[in-house]
C-alpha cells in the first residue's frame, strides 16, 4: 500500500543522475530485457515507478538496486531514452551514503573490500581480495575447490602488486568518500 | 609497427595470465605494439561504478592522464576495463566541472583527448582480414565457436565499439579468417552475472548455465570470449559448491587472441592452455591444432 | 475518334484571371484514387500521377482490412478500374512532382516521367513477357519475399494494366544483350527507345497523397530482423497472408516453410520511441496486429497469436468491440509489456521471447515466428521543391482545423502524409481534400472535361437477332488452352449468329476500331464478346457498342479466361467443350436481349444540413462556397454544438474564437439560411428531389426542397450519475467543467487533481472507445500544470490511446509531471468522501495490483461520447440505419465512411462516431464534397440494369420494400402494389429473388434470359 506520494525521491534522483524517471511510459521493455530479474524484488519499470512516487526506503532497502549488475541492457533499450541502470547506480549510491541496511549485505561487503585493496596497493591482487571478502563474509569455504585447482595451475599469484603511485590512489580515495 | 599505451588491467597478473600473454603475442605477431603504462592502477571496474561517481570516474583517468604523457592512444584487452576507461573519457570531456575536480585530486590534467580501443578494435583498424588468411598456418578447422562479447563491449550505445551493439559480428570475421567454422548465435552481449562471481554465485551459475545451453544448442565445441571475467564466469561458475571439480558442460573457453596465437603458429600458445579450468587440450588435439 | 486519344492534346487555356478547371493528385494510393475520383465527379479533369508502375498504393498490398476483415484488393479494384475507365482521369505512372509554381488557381507543376519502356495502349497485360524474363528480382509488391522477373505487370489488378521494365536490373540495358520479351510479344507493345519525359500541367489545385514509407526495424537491432530469417515485419507478414502472395496464403514461415502455430506480435517498432526519433504513434498498428492475427487464424484454425504490446489503441469506430472479440471469442491473446530483445534457438530457428505474465514472473516462450509491427514514416523525397511546411516528424504539416489544407494555399494533403491514419480517415480527407479544390475551381467547373459524342442509337426493336461473336485468344492465355478456332466454328452454327470470329486481344484499341467496322459491315444487332472477366472489361466493350451506334445493353460477355482456360490449364479439351457451352449461353441470352434505357432524374440544387454544430457548419460553408444554397437547420437557439464547451482544441489552437469566426461566417454567407430553434418533422422524396418538413417552438412550420442531405446532429456527454460521486459532491466534476475552473477565478488553488478515465465508455452498456478522452485530459493536464504549477496532477487509465502526433502531448504532460498510474479492465478505482478532502484508491497494475491512495482536491471524470438521443426518431425519417451502439451507420466502414446506402444522404461529426473536432471538420468537408457530386449535376442519370414491377402481377406482400438495401421500393397504397424508384435502384436482384408471386423482374436478367442459358449450357454440354 502506498498512502504518500512526494516528488523529492524523483527530483534528487534527477539532481545526480541527469535522468528522468517520469518521462517512462510503463512499456516493460527493461524488466523483460533484464538476465538478473529472477533475483530482484523489484523489477526495473516498478523501480522507476515507484521512485515517482517517492518510495525512498523501500528501494534503498531493495535486493534489486545490488543484484543489478550494470550490464545495461535496460538503458539501451528504453524507448523514452532513460538510463535505467544509472538510476539504479545512484539509488544504490544513495543508500551507501545514507547507511542503509542493505537487503543484501554481502554485496557491498564484496565492493567495500575490493576497494579497500585498491586503496591499499593500487591493483587488485586476487588473493587479497578472495581472503579479506571471505573473512568479512564469514564465507569461507565455498570456493576452496576452486581455489585449489587455480592454485594447481598457477593461476594465483600469492604476492600481490603494489604500485609506486599508491599516495594519489588514496587520494582520490579520500575525495571520494568525504 | 603500431604503439598503443596498454592498460593490461588487474585480471592479468593471476586469472587471465594467458589472456595478457596471449594478448602481447598476438598483437606482435599482427605489427601491434603494446607499451604498459607505467604504474597503472586498477580503474575500479564494477565497484567503483556502482558505489561512487567520483571514484568511477577519477580511478580510469588517472591511467588516462598517465597515457596521455605517453602521447599515444590506449589499448585494453578488458572489456570491463574498456567501459570504465570509455566512459571516464566521455564524462570528463564534457563535463568540465567534474573533469576541474579531478585534476585537482589527481594532480594530472585528465581530459584525454586520444583514443582508448579494445584490441580487438585495434586488430580491425591494422589488419587486412584476406591477408591474415594467408598467414595462417594452423587453420582452425575443427573449431566451431560462438563469439560471446559479453555486455560491457557493446553497451552504452553510441559510446561503445563501433560494432551494431546487438549483434556485432567483429570477432566472428576475425575467427572465420583464422579458418573456424563460427556459429551463428544470439545470445552475443548477453550478461554472464559480471562482478557478482562471488556474491550472488547463484545467480551467475543461472546466467553462466543459460549460455552454456544456448551455445550447445548452436551446435558449437567452444566459446571466445573478450572479457576476462566473462571468462572466468564462465569456466568457474557452472555450479556452486565447495568441491565441485567437474562441469556439466565441456565446452572449453578461450580468449580470442590464444586462438590468434595459435592459428598463426605461435609456439607458445601451448603453454596456456594447460591452465584453463576446462581443459581444452582434448579438443585441440582432436583437431590437430596442438 | 477514341477518347483516349484526345487525352494528350493540349490543354485549352481558361480566360485570364479564372482558374485552370483541373487538378493534379500526387499519389495513387486509396487517397489518390478517392480524391480524383470525386474531383471528376465535382466536374474537373484529374492528373494523377504516380511515382510507382501502377496505382494501389499499400491498400492494394494488403490481404484484408479492419474491422470488416474484407478482401482489400476486393474493394479497392472496382475503384481502380473506375480510375482507368474514366477518359477524364489521366493516370501517369512512374512519374514524380519536381516542382509546383504558380499560385491557387493557377499552377505550373514539372512532372517527370521516366519511361515504361512498354506502350500502354498496346500492352494487353497476358503475361508473356514475364515468362521469357531471364532476370529474377525480389518483388516489391510482395515486400521482397517471392521472386519475379524484371518485366512484369505489377500485380494481377495494376492499373495500368501494363507491363513495365525496371531498367536497373534489365540486362538489355546492363549488359546490351536480351530482348526476349520483345520476341514473345504478339502485341508489339515493347519499347526500348522511350525516353524519360518531363511534363509541364496546368491545373487550379494540387491534391498530395503520397502515403507512408514502413519504419526499417534494423533500426531496431534487439529484435533480429535481418539476422533471424523467422522476424519478419507486418507488411511481409500480410503479404505472407495474401491469397495472391508469395505463399498463396498459407501461414508459413520463411525459414524452412513449416505451418505456424505459435505466432507473435511486438507492437511499437518504430513507433512511440525517441530512440530511433520517431516519438509518434503510428496509430494503425494496434489494429492491424489484431487483424493479421485473425485473419491468420482464419487461415489456419492452429495458428495461436499473441500481440506484445504497451497501450491498444482502439480508439476508432467498431474497433473496441473488434478488439475485444478478438480477446474473448476469437482466441487472440494480448499480453502487456513490451518484448525486450528476442533470441533465437538455431537448430529450428524458433524465436525466444520474454514477457511478464499476470501475475508478474517472468516467462520466456517458444514461437515459431515473430511479427514485428512496424510504424508508418513519412513517404520518401517529399516536398522538396514543392514549397509545403513538414512538421517536426517530416509529415506534411497542415492547418490547425482544416487538416487537409497544407502551409501552401491550393495544395491539400490527404492520408499518412500528413498523419500516420487508416484507410476510412484517408479517404475522408480525400474527399474533404476535393471539396476544398471544387472552392477553388468552381468557376470553371466542367470546363476541361472531354464529353465523348456518341452516334445516334439506331433502333432495333422488331429486328431478328443478328448476333457477333469475338471469341478472344488474349495471347496465349486462352489460346494456349482452349482450341479457339474450334470455339470459333461452333459459334457460326448457333441460332442467331451471324458472324463470328477470334482476335488475339479483343480489349486493344485497334481491336475496338475493328469491332465498330464488323457491327456495321454486318449490321449487328447483338454482341458477345467472349474473353475475359465483366468486371474489368465490361464497361470497355459496353463503350464501344455505344460508340457503333447500338445500345450498349445489347451486349453480353462470356468469360472463358478466368471461368475457364485459367482453372482447366491441365484439361485443355474439357477447356473447349466448356468453353463452347460458356458461349452457347452468352449467345442465348443476347437473343433475348433489349435495349434498356437509362432513366434521368432532376437534382435540385440545394443542400439540407442537420445540426448546426462544428461539423454542420463546416459542411454548409463548405457548399455554400462552391456556389450552392443550403438550409441549416439546428434545435437549439444557437450555433455551435458541443464544441461550445471546449475551450482549446488538441493542437492548443483557441476553440471558441474558432466557433464564433464559424458563426459569424455562416451569418454573413447569403446562400446559407440558418433556421434556429426548428426541429425536424418529416422527409419526403428521394436523391435530388428531397422534401422536408421542420417546426420550431412555436409551432410555425417550413418545407423545405433540396437534393441532398448532410446529418451533422452531433452527439451528447455521458453524465455518470452517481458514480465516482458525481452529483453528490461539487468535488468531483467532468473535464468540461474542469475547462470552465480553468478559466475562472479560483479562491484556492487546488493541490491535487486525480483524472479517471474510460467513465462510460469500454463498459457493458457503452462498448466502444470514445476516441478523445485521452487526449482531452493530457491536453487539461498539461492546462492544470500551467495554471496552478504546485499541483499534482494523476491520470488513471486502462490504456492511454493517444495515437498519431497526439502522442507527442501525452509526451509531454510525463515531462511535466504528470503521473500516470494504469489499473486493470475490471479493476476500478474507488473514491471515499474524506470531508476535507476526496480519497482515490487505484490498483497500480505496473505494481502487481498493490493499492495507491491519491488523496484529490478535484476530482475529474473523463466521460465518455454517447449518440444523441434524436438519431433513433431521425434515421427512419432519413430511411438510414443505425448501428447496435446508436450511432449512424454509414454505406461502408472502409471505403465510404461519409456515404450511407440510401442515396443523397451523408454523415459528418459525432453522428457517425466519437471523435476531435479537426476530425469532425474533415469529415463535414467530405460530407459537402460527396452531396456537391450530386448537386453539380444537372440531373442524376439512373441505371439501365434496374428491377421492374408487373403491378398485374403483384400481390402486396411488401416483402421487397422490406428487403431493398437502398430503400428504393416503396408501397402505393392506393393500387396496392410496389413500385420501384429507378433512382435509388441499384439492379442487386434482392427483390427479384424475393418475390414469391413472380411479379419483379430485373432488366437484362430476367427469368426467361436465365432459364434459356441454363437451357443451353445443358444443350451445350451434349453436343
């Protein structure tokens, strides 16, 4: 049931994104189009409906805005020319930033640590991200066979790079999160 | 001989070793040379996108800027690293504010007025397909590939490959040239699950599996691929589990320049193989290409 | 001299300063052909031309048309062939308009003509040439599926019928070396030599008709067209259907020829879609994917369609109920939600299609093929040069009201060119297009017409039948089957013959000079010709034996082509035995035949309008400006209609500063006598002679006599008592009144406006669309939006049918803001009185149902357009029907939306149909056109071929009055016997078969003619 309806949800979606979100006539051709709506709770056309609406909470606290994997197909396709993923993008940026408890932790846990390695040495290093995420995670075990086999094959470099230019990276690190 | 400042991309020092390798061999033996930026960093690929706006634009263009010194167009061999360094690119050339703020971060100017490409992009621009023919050595006759491109090379429209952004055809022409029987098939840019490997594996086994299906039934013994983590989606994730070592489907994976590689001969293209997850070796042998 | 030969001398010029009595119609698509149709009817010579090898356009591509589902070839051909018979239409093909200079009135046009390389007048159309073609091509009549050769007659019904040479792919002029039709061709028809042309027409008006081009779908990468050979587009797909296509009609698909069953239809390509910058609705293809799916099914009971679509659009006359037919008895399914991308399995080249279900999961299905629904573009190289304003889309753009008048005075538009629309609102435009052109050349109206002289009929009564007979070869059509020659000689043994003899084409024109030599040499008194169909050839022959002196009555045709070598090919010997019986009859009858006479009727020439509205106004004016009085006649005390409570139309054009301009004009025009306040009491007469009594309030009576009559009495709102709260609460209120507060000064501003639609219509007792709501409350809207910028402003719809350019507003109110929020058919919403204000619940069917509560400082209605209530008490005094919803029923939906079956009387405006005034506006003007084809006339001459009643004979029944479709037999009470109108009679034989006492007879197929044919066929037969 939805009982208020306010325009501030649309307008600060607007504000970052540059998109408009009221200009969507409802075709469907995004959720049809998306590989990943079997795990949403939400498809794309309601999310752009309901961020007309003014839903805040209930998108910010979506499964959808972290299952969605930005491939895009939805934007490229939206006949009133919406970018949809990008409305998603900022809604998920927006609820990192507001701190809300994600309907799916695991995922910005996975981002959370694959940034901080880059922060860290400037390139990902497989196995640092691989160990911190399981740590964090608690999910350690899942991928031991795989981890094995690749190790079997040398595809793990142990020692990871660590790049001479490490203080800019965390520069635009600490822009970035301010 | 053609140089482009090369963004290999983090994937390369481990899981897509013999993608780089393979990269660097093939685009010698095409007259392509590929010099790495110095101290290039990680472009924040599907992270940085989807958390922060400034981090996914000031991650790529410290690389831009860096490449820029070096006064010569990039090249990638990531498809993700191609979106994000593409689309940091545009952003920045026309948003001047944004492009202020990050030089002052960064300290370098990082409006990159060159152009970044795709090695397979690079390949098509340099090489004549009819005279590649006639270097072919070790034709690929038995192999019958899809070419899976993956979501990131084709999409945004407008900004990505020139290629028709539904069903881009480049990497079959460069396949048939090599002399393999590609399969027609449209499950092209198709998302295979992307950074969501080990997150949500479920839902990139569904994807992973739903490509595999879709290959076999096109009648095809491979799949080629231009995104490293496509790859890696692909061999790692047709199931989940802890132990599981075998696949349903055995259809080896490879990255399109270990074929190039190996069609014109290159001794050292057996020497990735063995490290693929599906062992690829059985099929190569059979057609006596190994 | 052959009046076809007169054609080409130069034009007469008119005195200065008066116009140029013709007029050019660029396009011979169903626009064209109406157009000059009714411009030769009003009195002026037509050029029409034609960038294509025949005249058609798409209408003749398609198999059927909605919502009749009739053979489109079917009712498009006979209009065709009135084309080509008409020695005042001239039809220049493979031509192109390069430049149109002069002003109304008087215009230079440059036509090019690039040549046929083939003589029109020689040409017979048997197809030899295109047997002996090396050069195989994709057809373009067929969309490019099926192969033909480069010679060829375009398609079966071409008019010209004549073959043409595409020089592009010819390999005489690509290679030098060919010319093998020019061996096979008995007619000696072919020209290698022709050169292109360039002609320079004098006429007073241009009418443009160049339709559409289909919308390419690569555009639309995702769905495959091109790469997946089983995504084809409509118009394929209909040729796919047609019985004269590619695949003879049978629904199978082009990879691998396998029967359809699972069948599929993305609407929207290329429509509504700022990606591919064709934000517009193409506003026929909801229908069409309808039609195609029915159709298909009719063709095969196991076809299974399933239409993808975002809103359906049937907003038109009858279209609702077609639609909903479809759904619930005909087995269409229609799921919403557009198809995104479509993947294909390669091994059966089935296509993968994903949709949401009801409930909202996901479904991926299996289909055997895919129908893309391609949008309608404008036509290519237009109107460069032609000094005519496009509008944003590239369509022609056109007055505010007057939709068929362009930016350049003297040059109309009618059809997709101005406006993606369907056939019945094309030819409505046409005929508008026409009545704007006769305002502009009346003053030389039938001054550039060719009257053939005809020689005296010689009377043959009391003479012995001296009977002709030409037994045609057409080529090798019959003559490869049927042994002429034996034909021929069985002919000279028949009682009556005189004279028989074969001709390789009996329809060329040397032939008809041979055949007036023959009628005289042998003094014939009767003719058989027998070749080919009546229906093409008839009135050719018909010509001829009027122009050698006999009546043309004296003629019958036997068809021994289509009837007979055509269906026996494999049988030749059987071929000519029936072909022999085929002419036995032909000869028996002409035995029996007698000259008929043609019968003349006065016209006065004077016009009635009924209804004093938008549309009745417009039709007055309309006449009044082509010279002709006209009695408008309205119930009310003022003018106006309607019309009188909208403020802004659709286009933002200000609607009662038009109304009182209409008003004033109407005043001020001396032929036009307006007569308030008076209602009418009774019709008497028939077409041309019309006689009608009216009453005002005070009870003073006029009688009025007029040859034609236009109802133009409207429609009313529906008022929605009790629902929604209407009537219990001043909050809630309909968009006429929102209009008005508009307008007005408010104390408060109100916060909230919620809009319903569909109130009265799509429901059990209104089951049609009412065509404009959805516009009218986008356009309202968009007014709130401005007026009171704070507000929220909610739409609920079950499907927002903003079709054409209207599009663009519904556009455009999203980008302002307004909230559009879909509910299910069935799912109303509620309104609860919350005292300080009104709560709306809807179910947002995008949301699975879930509820939103609206809360609505007004509450607007947006109610629908019911017929008036005086139609049932007017259409038996007019002796027209009504159809199952109330409205008038006009003669035929598609090709005669303006016409009804009794002669004389026309219908415009919301008496036909709910629709926008611009709408109503052309539809008037075609009224005023289609009743000016009868008033120019002098008299109105009657068919010869008509029933007659043997009053001896006649018992009283009335069952013939009953039956008559034209309401041309009416009972004299005080012989007590029928009599037939040989006005209105059309000779359709209903009351002959009728009459049980034997008393009606129908000249020229009477019983004794019939019988003897039956007798000698028999005969025949065992000979």
């Amino acid at each position: 049931m939805i009982h208020t309806l306010t325009p501030d949800l649309e307008r600060e979606v607007e504000r970052r994104s540059g998109q408009k979100p009221r200009n969507c006539y409802q075709c469907g051709k995004c959720s049809t189009g998306c590989l990943f709506s079997f795990a949403m709770d939400v498809l794309p056309h309601q999310v752009i409906k309901l961020v007309q609406y003014g839903q805040k909470e209930r998108l910010l606290s979506s499964a959808t805005i972290w299952i969605c994997a930005s491939c895009e197909t939805c934007t490229v396709r939206c006949p009133n020319q919406i970018e949809v993923a990008r409305v998603i993008d900022t809604l998920r940026q927006m609820a990192l930033e507001e701190k809300a408890t994600p309907a799916v932790r695991n995922i910005p846990l996975f981002h959370k640590c694959f940034l901080g390695n880059i922060a860290a040495t400037g390139r990902i290093s497989e196995p640092v991200l691989m160990g911190s995420y399981k740590t964090f995670s608690g999910d350690l075990f899942s991928d031991i066979g795989l981890a094995l086999n690749m190790l079997a094959k040398g595809k793990i470099k142990i020692i990871p790079p660590v790049i001479k230019g490490r203080r800019e990276v965390r520069r635009i690190f600490r822009e970035a999160l301010r | 001989m053609r140089a482009y400042a090369y963004f290999p991309g983090c994937s390369q020092g481990s899981s897509a070793h013999e993608y780089g390798e393979s990269a660097r061999a093939a685009a010698e033996a095409l007259g392509i040379e590929l010099r790495e930026i110095p101290d290039w960093s990680c472009c924040g690929a599907s992270s940085g996108h989807m958390t922060n706006h400034l981090l996914s634009v000031a991650l790529p263009a410290r690389n831009l800027a860096i490449a820029a010194e070096m006064g010569l167009d990039v090249a990638v061999v990531c498809a993700a690293c191609y979106n994000r360094l593409r689309g940091a690119q545009k952003e920045l050339l026309e948003d001047e504010g944004l492009a202020s703020r990050v030089e002052e971060v960064l300290g370098r100017d990082p409006r990159f007025r060159g152009e970044v490409l795709h090695l397979l992009d690079i390949i098509f621009r340099h090489v004549d397909l009819e005279e590649l023919k006639e270097r072919v050595s070790a034709p690929l006759k038995e192999l019958r590939p899809v070419s899976y491109y993956g979501c990131l090379m084709a999409r945004p429209r407008g900004l990505m490959t020139e290629d028709n952004p539904e069903y881009p055809v480049r990497m079959d022409r460069l396949l048939e040239a090599l002399g393999a029987e590609v399969r027609p098939w449209s499950y092209k840019t198709d998302c295979c699950g992307g950074s969501l490997s080990l997150t949500r594996t479920d839902v990139v086994v569904k994807l992973v599996n739903r490509l595999f299906e879709a290959a076999e039934e096109a009648d095809a013994n491979c799949i080629v691929t231009a995104c490293p983590m496509c790859l890696a989606n692909l061999e790692m994730r047709q199931s989940e589990g802890a132990l599981s070592f075998r696949v349903p489907h055995q259809l080896p994976v490879f990255f399109f320049t270990e074929l190039i590689a190996l069609a014109l001969g290159l001794e050292e293209a057996r020497s990735w193989f063995p490290k693929h997850l599906i062992d690829p070796q059985p099929l190569l042998r059979g057609a006596g290409l190994i | 001299m052959s009046a076809k030969k007169a054609r080409k001398k130069d034009q007469q010029l008119p005195e200065s300063g008066s116009p140029v009595g013709a007029a050019l119609v660029v396009g011979g698509g169903v626009g064209g052909i109406q157009a000059s149709l009714d411009l030769v009817s009003l009195g002026y010579r037509v050029y029409l031309v034609d960038s294509g090898p025949s005249i058609g356009g798409v209408m003749g591509m398609l198999d059927k048309t909605f919502p009749t589902n009739e053979c489109s070839m079917c009712i498009l051909s006979p209009k065709m062939v009135e084309v080509a018979s008409n020695d005042n239409i001239e039809v220049i093909t493979l031509a192109d308009v390069e430049d149109i200079a002069g002003e109304v009135g008087d215009f230079t046009v440059t036509v090019r003509v690039r040549p046929r390389y083939v003589d029109v007048e020689k040409c017979t159309g048997c197809g030899d040439c295109t047997a002996k073609c090396p050069v195989k091509v994709p057809n373009p009549y067929d969309a490019g599926l099926g192969i033909t050769r480069n010679i060829r007659v375009p398609f079966p019904q071409a008019v010209p019928g004549a073959a043409f040479i595409d020089p592009t792919t010819c390999r005489y002029f690509t290679k030098g070396k060919c010319q093998n039709c020019v061996k096979v061709c008995q007619a000696k028809a072919i020209d290698f030599e022709q050169k292109e042309e360039i002609r320079k027409l004098r006429v007073g008006a241009v009418i443009m008709a160049p339709g559409f081009s289909p919308f390419d779908p690569r555009l639309k990468p995702e769905y495959g067209y091109g790469v997946f050979p089983n995504v084809i587009t409509s118009l394929e797909f209909e040729r796919i259907l047609g019985a004269n296509g590619p695949t003879s009609g049978h629904v199978i698909r082009p990879s691998d020829g396998k029967e359809v069953r699972k069948l599929a239809f993305v609407q929207c390509v290329g429509s509504r879609d700022c990606l591919v910058d064709r934000g517009y609705c193409s506003s026929v293809c909801c229908m069409y994917a309808t039609k195609q799916s029915l159709i298909a099914k009719e063709h095969l009971a196991t076809v299974e369609p399933t239409i993808f679509y975002i809103d359906l659009r049937a907003y038109g006359k009858d279209f609702e109920r077609y639609y909903q037919n479809a759904a619930s008895r005909h087995g269409v399914r229609y799921v919403r939600g557009l198809v995104s991308g479509i993947r294909e399995k390669q091994k059966t080249r089935n296509l993968l299609l994903r949709y949401l279900d009801d409930a909202g999961c996901m479904q991926e299905e299996e289909f055997d093929m895919v129908v893309l629904s391609i949008g309608l573009e404008p036509p290519r190289g237009l109107a460069d040069g032609l000094g005519l304003g496009l509008n944003e889309h590239g369509f022609v753009e056109s007055d505010k009201f007057r939709i068929f008048q362009t930016t350049r005075e003297g040059v109309m538009v009618c059809g997709a060119a101005q406006e993606p629309r369907d056939i019945p609102d094309t030819v409505t435009m046409a005929s508008a297009a026409a009545a704007r052109a006769s305002q502009i050349m009346h003053a030389a109206r039938g001054t550039l017409l060719t009257r053939t002289e005809y020689p005296p009929e010689r009377d043959v009564r009391g003479e012995e039948p001296r009977v002709g007979v030409i037994v045609c070869r057409c080529g090798s059509n019959i003559g490869g089957f049927v042994d002429v020659p034996q034909v021929v000689e069985y002919a000279r043994t028949l009682p009556g013959v005189v004279w028989a003899e074969e001709r390789i084409y009996a329809c060329s024109q040397d032939a008809q000079e041979w055949i007036r030599q023959k009628v005289k040499e042998h003094r014939l008194n009767r003719l058989v010709v027998a070749s080919c169909t009546p229906r093409t050839h008839q009135p050719l022959f018909q010509e001829t034996l009027r122009t050698a002196g006999l009546n043309k009555y004296l003629y019958e045709m036997a068809n021994i082509r289509e009837h007979c070598s055509w269906v026996h090919m494999q049988e030749p010997d059987k071929a000519t035995r029936k072909a022999r019986y085929l002419v036995r009859m032909a000869v028996e009858k002409a035995g029996l035949l007698e000259p008929l006479q043609e019968g003349e009727s006065e016209v006065i020439p004077r016009s009635l309008v009924l209804g004093g509205g938008v549309a009745g106004m417009n039709a007055a004016l309309s006449l009044a400006r082509s010279g002709f009085p006209v009695y408008l006649v309205e119930k009310e005390e003022e003018l106006g209609g309607l019309a009188r409570n909208i403020r802004v139309s659709q286009k933002g054009e200000d609607v009662q500063a038009y109304l009182d301009q209409l008003v004033s004009e109407v005043q001020r025009e001396e032929l036009i006598s307006v007569f308030l306040g008076h209602r009418v009491v009774d019709i008497g007469g028939y077409v041309g002679k019309f006689r009608t009594l009216v009453r005002d309030r005070e009870g003073r009576e006029s009688l009025l006599e007029h040859g034609a009559i236009i109802v133009a009495t409207g429609g009313r709102q529906h008022l929605p008592e009790g629902a929604y709260l209407y009537g219990k609460d001043d909050r809630v209120i309909t968009q006429w009144d929102l209009e008005e507060r508009l307008e007005a000064e408010v104390a408060v501003a109100p916060r909230s406006v919620v809009m319903i639609q569909c109130v009265g219509s799509r429901d059990d007792r209104h089951p049609w669309c009412s065509k404009v709501c959805c516009t009218e409350a986008v356009k309202n809207a968009l007014a709130v939006k401005k007026r009171w910028p704070q507000a929220q402003v909610f739409v609920l719809y079950r499907d927002i049918r903003t079709y054409g350019f209207r599009e663009d507003l519904y556009r455009q109110a999203r980008e302002e803001g307004v909230t559009f929020i879909r509910f299910a058919d069935g799912d109303t919403p509620t309104v609860n009185d919350l005292g300080v204000k009104l709560q709306v619940a809807v179910k947002d069917a995008s949301l699975g149902g879930e509820t939103v509560y609206l809360d609505a400082d007004l509450l607007v209605l947006s109610v629908g357009v019911e017929p008036n209530l005086d139609n049932a008490e007017l259409a038996p005094m007019l002796k027209v029907p009504l159809n199952a919803d109330g409205f008038f029923l006009e003669a035929h939906m598609k090709l005669r939306p303006v016409d009804f079956s009794t002669d004389g009387v026309f219908l415009c405006g919301l008496a036909h149909a709910p629709k926008s005034i611009e709408e109503s506006v052309a539809q008037a003007v075609a009224a005023a056109a289609r009743a000016e084809t009868i008033l120019s006339k002098d008299r109105i001459i009657t068919e010869g071929v008509v029933a007659q009643v043997n009053e001896a004979a006649c018992s009283g029944c009335r069952i013939c009055v009953s039956l008559c479709p034209f309401e041309a037999i009416t009972f004299d009470e005080s012989k007590g016997v029928a009599q037939v109108n040989t006005s209105l009679c059309k000779g359709c034989g209903t009351c002959t078969a009728a009459c049980t006492a034997g008393a009606n007879r129908i000249q020229g197929f009477r019983f004794d003619q019939i019988v003897s044919q039956i007798v000698a066929a028999s005969k025949a037969w065992s000979d």
